[in-house]
C-alpha cells in the first residue's frame, strides 16, 4: 500500500520526502521493522520510541511517521518523515487504514467497566459461535478468530497488533467480534478508527490509579468510548451503578438500560440460587443457567441485551443462555472429596472481591465457613491494597494474605501494606503466608466439611510474575493438588 493511502486524512504538519512509496509493514516497535515498513515513533511511558528511529531505518524502514524529525545524516537521505503533533493519537487511524478498515466488514461490540468485561465478551462470542456465526474474540483470557486462538498478552492489544487480528477475522469470514475495551486502551487512542456497532458498560469501581491517577480521570476515560460512538451504534448499560446513565450523557448511539433492581429494557430477577446454578427471570421469562451470584446475573443480562440488540430472537437467545458455562478463573468451582468447596476467581478490586464473598455468603447460608486467600499486585494501584484486605475480612471468617504478582516489589511488602488496612482486633483471624503455594495448602488444611474457600486475584492466570519472569503456577492446579 502507497503511504499517501495510508495517511489520508490525517493531521499532518510536515512532510519530508515522497508519500509515493510503498510500504509493506506498520510497526511501533523497532525490533520488528523489516524492508518497506513504516515504522511509528511513540513516546510511551517507559521509553520513548522515537530514540529507535536510526534503529527502525537501519532495520530497512523507508517511512517513519513521528513528532519530530530527528538531526538529518546520510542515512536517513532516502526515508520519508511525516510529522504530526501525536503519534500515540494517530497510530490507530493508520492501522486502520493499512488493514483496510476491517470494523467496516463486520459488527464489532466493545465492552467497557471495571469487572465482567471478561465474562461479558466471552459468553457473547460462545452464545454467537453456538447460533452458526463466524465470530472473533478480543479479551483478556485469549483471542479468538472462529476456533483458532491467539494468546492475550494485553486486555486490549496494541492498535498495530489489534486491527491486525480483525483483518484476520474478516478474512475468516467473521459477521461479528467481540472485544474487551479497557480504560488504557481509550485514553491511549488504541482504538481510535474502528467503528463499533455497540457499546456495553458493566460497572465502574477503584482501579487502575497507578495509570489514571484519580477515579475522575478512570471514569473519564471509560466514558470517552460512548462519547465516540456513531449515531446508528447501540449501547447497554449497568443503571444499578451509579455511572451507568453518566456514561451514555453524551452519546449519540441508542441507549439501553439492563438492571436487577430497576425498571429497565432488560430486567432480571434471580428467583433461585444454588453453587450450580440459578433461576432468572429475564423479561418475564425464566431460565436456569450454569451461573452463581447477582454480579453474574448482571453479566448475563448485559449478554441478554446486546443480543437482543444485535437482532436475535428472545427465545434463542435465552435457550442458548442456559447451555453457557462460566468463563476460566471467573467464579470457577474445585470440590473436595472431604466436602468443602474451593472458588478460583479473578477478583482484583475491592468491589469484585466484596461481590464474590457476598455471593458466597448467600448461597452458603449458615452452612459453613468461609477461608479467603487474597493478595494484590504488585507495581499497581497501592491504595487498594489496605481495601481488599478489609473486604476480605468483612466477608470472611479466616483471611490469609499471600503473594499475587508481586512484580517487582518485595511480597513482604506489598502484604504489609495490605494489613495496614486492618484493626488489631481484625488481624486476630488473618494469617500472612507469602507463598503463595503455602498460603493455598493452609487453607485446604483448615478447611471443614461445608466451608468454602475463595481463592482471589488470580483466576485464569497460569504464572506468577516474580522479578520480570513469568513462573509457571495455577491456582486450579494447586487448590487440586493441596485437596489430594
């Protein structure tokens, strides 16, 4: 493709050289480059990628799209520079225009909110592939086109990496993609250049202050994606959070409302509970699905909704609901032969935490006890740490904190920060293991016929980010081998 294809309608303020040569490759990291790429100078948070740009030429790049021309030798004699005053803003809009504008071809759904992004696009991919559809997949667990998977290393990839996979969807004959959108990825213009047929908002709570700074700027973020929705898009959104209608303020697409509480387009009502399943009523229609707890309820209304929206019959759409299964690491069930019940959930904020625990508290009864393993993040949002341990002891009857992703931060600390959250009367029934293996195996051991334990933060990871390296651990795995 001619780069003047490729940067039609962009704000350019300078050119240097010809827009007449052809380019074969689009890249923002340098290590890729190969012969007729064009390569984006980004300034990131941790480096800035126009210091690679001698790199990216000498790699064979004959284009270079960047802020600043950097000092002119003989070596950059035959490149060609365009200069625009935010590469990081643009950058979505050229992979766009390189892959052909793959969000023209099919219907792209983009889901939004603190917790149940995972769940919410999953079980819309799952519900569409059983219906006979050609159906993509971008999320957090894995990325799907058709049945083929693709590893997930960001909630949303890159805008190079992103609209890469959607070509690759529209060539398999995708008619639908679903995708996790997260607030990085807005504020970030990942995005930016893809059209969305429709929009759904979960839920906003604390999280992601280590990036964003301030829950206003989080919330701005979130809402920046219905504030960029086109007029013939739709959007389905949580009124049981406060945020759900701030959202839509501001959008010029078709807004729904789903609720458990509220009047709204899509209600729901939970008429039965049990560890293996529940009773909703959806629209007056009731449906026994493989799913546990109000937060799950809400993820499958948001499911019922866009489906709805998205054309499909009622009846199938309810039908196809009840066959779903949870998604890997979201409330997933371990049972031991001794009689209790490990939980492995993702839950990493305070508010999903305290969703998980209640839902364990209302089916559980006062049948048994409740042991927690929880830990935080490392090189994450520090003021959530004291949060989640105080959730955990509020729903909890024993508490251990352990290690999560310690990252680069010593465990020890980043558990002594959570326990500064708690009273010394409080910490009388927590216990600080912090491996995390260890921490697994106590509660295993301290757990009684009938009681459940929640194992939390981790859900369908399978390592342990240690130093930069990823180790091998999963918390299915050990909760199985500790039960043995």
């Amino acid at each position: 493709m001619k780069l003047q294809e490729i940067i039609q309608g962009l704000e350019i303020t300078s050119i240097l050289g010809s827009t007449s040569v052809e380019i074969n490759e689009i890249h923002i990291d340098s290590r890729k480059v190969s012969e007729g790429s064009l390569f984006i100078a980004m300034r990131g948070t941790q480096s800035d990628g126009h210091t690679f740009i001698p790199k990216a030429i000498e790699a064979g790049a004959n284009a270079i799209l960047c802020e600043e021309i950097p000092t002119l030798s003989h070596e950059f004699e035959k490149v060609t520079f365009i200069c625009v005053p935010n590469t990081e803003m643009i950058a979505g809009k050229v992979a766009t225009h390189f892959y052909g504008n793959p969000t023209q071809k099919l219907k792209l759904v983009g889901v939004t909110g603190t917790n149940g992004k995972t769940t919410i696009a999953t079980l819309l991919y799952q519900m569409f592939r059983e219906m006979g559809h050609k159906v993509g997949l971008l999320s957090t667990v894995c990325n799907y086109v058709n049945d083929k998977a693709i590893p997930s290393t960001h909630t949303t990839p890159d805008p190079i990496s992103l609209n890469s996979l959607l070509k690759e969807m529209v060539e398999d004959g995708c008619e639908y993609a679903f995708m996790e959108v997260s607030s990085h990825s807005v504020a970030q213009d990942r995005i930016a250049g893809l059209e969305f047929a429709g929009g759904v908002f979960t839920n906003l709570t604390r999280d992601h202050l280590d990036y964003h700074k301030t829950v206003e700027n989080y919330l701005k973020a979130k809402k920046k994606f219905f504030d960029n929705l086109k007029k013939n898009a739709f959007v389905v959104t949580n009124i049981d959070d406060r945020n759900g209608l701030v959202m839509t303020q501001n959008t010029l697409a078709k807004v729904t409302t789903y609720s458990l509480r509220s009047l709204s387009d899509f209600k729901g009502r939970i008429l039965e509970d049990h560890f293996e399943g529940m009773l909703i009523d959806f629209n007056g229609r009731e449906t026994a699905v493989q799913f546990v707890g109000k937060f799950n309820a809400s993820n499958l209304l948001a499911v019922f909704g866009t489906a709805v929206m998205l054309g499909k019959d009622t009846d199938e759409v309810l039908r196809v609901l009840s066959m779903l299964k949870p998604v890997s690491g979201r409330f997933e069930t371990v049972r031991s032969s001794k009689g209790y019940t490990a939980i492995v959930d993702y839950a990493h904020t305070p508010d999903a935490l305290a969703n998980v625990l209640s839902t364990i508290r209302e089916v559980l009864g006062t049948r048994g006890e409740v042991i927690t393993v929880v830990g935080a993040g490392g090189n994450r949002d520090k003021g959530k740490r004291p949060i989640m341990a105080q959730e955990a002891v509020k729903g909890s009857n024993r508490v251990i904190i352990t290690s999560d992703n310690p990252r680069f931060e010593e465990p020890s600390e980043i558990i002594q920060d959570m326990l500064a959250g708690l009273t010394d009367e409080e910490r009388q029934n927590v216990l600080s293991i912090t491996d995390r293996r260890e921490a697994i195996r106590t509660a295993c051991m301290l757990a009684k016929q009938g009681d459940v334990i929640l194992i939390a933060g981790k859900g369908h990871e399978d390592y342990q980010e240690i130093k930069g390296v990823k180790y091998h651990f999963d918390d299915k795995e050990e909760a199985k081998k500790a039960m043995a």
